[in-house]
C-alpha cells in the first residue's frame, strides 16, 4: 500500500494528470495505516520506493533519446523528439534502491534490538 501512495504522490508532482491520482494516494495511505498498524514506521519506507517507478517508466518511454528520432515504413514516416532518460533513471534508481535500503537497514535494527 505505502508503494502505491508513493507512486501516486511521484506522478502528481511529475504530471499535469497527477491530480487524479492523489485522491488514490491517500486512499492507500489510510488503508495502509488501517490494516498495518504493527510495521507502519518500517512499512512507510515502501513509499520512497514506489516514489521512483514512475522516473523509471518515464525513463524507459525515453530511452531512444535524447534528439529527434525518425522512422520510415512503406506507408508512413515521422520523427519524435525524446528526452535524455539518465536523469529520470537516476532518479528513479536512487528513489527504488534507497526505499528498499532504507527498509532492510531498518528490518536489520529491529531485528538486533529484539531481546
């Protein structure tokens, strides 16, 4: 749940269509604070790394970039403009690793403070 509202939070900053997606980002934090009550400070890290999927699928799309990319077939042609995607994956990948970082060190800590 908290991987979903961090993904809805990323694309609502990123996108102009992000507006509709911050009523289902609160939706799955009020869920996530109704149905795992006992792990929600370690769980809550799980919406930095759902915070860095959308950089990567934005990544992805762009990966022919950066520049006009053209394509001809036998009844079509045209040209795209795409972005550089390393910026958007190294977003994506520090969002995506240090969310899942963040929660192993945290599982780790608590693990070793249990009697």
């Amino acid at each position: 749940m908290w991987a979903v509202a961090g993904g809805c939070t990323a694309i609502s900053v990123i996108s102009f269509i992000g507006v509709f997606f911050l009523p289902v980002a609160g939706l799955s934090v009020l869920a996530a604070l109704r149905w795992g009550r006992r792990s929600a400070g370690r769980s809550a890290l799980g919406a930095i790394a759902g915070s860095g999927v959308p950089f990567l699928i934005v990544a992805y799309i762009q990966r022919k970039g950066p520049g006009t990319v053209c394509r001809h077939t036998a009844t079509a042609s045209g040209c795209d403009e795409y972005l550089d995607p390393r910026p958007w994956l190294a977003i994506g990948l520090v969002l995506a690793l240090g969310g899942v970082a963040a929660f192993l060190l945290a599982r780790a800590r608590q693990r070793r403070l249990r009697p």
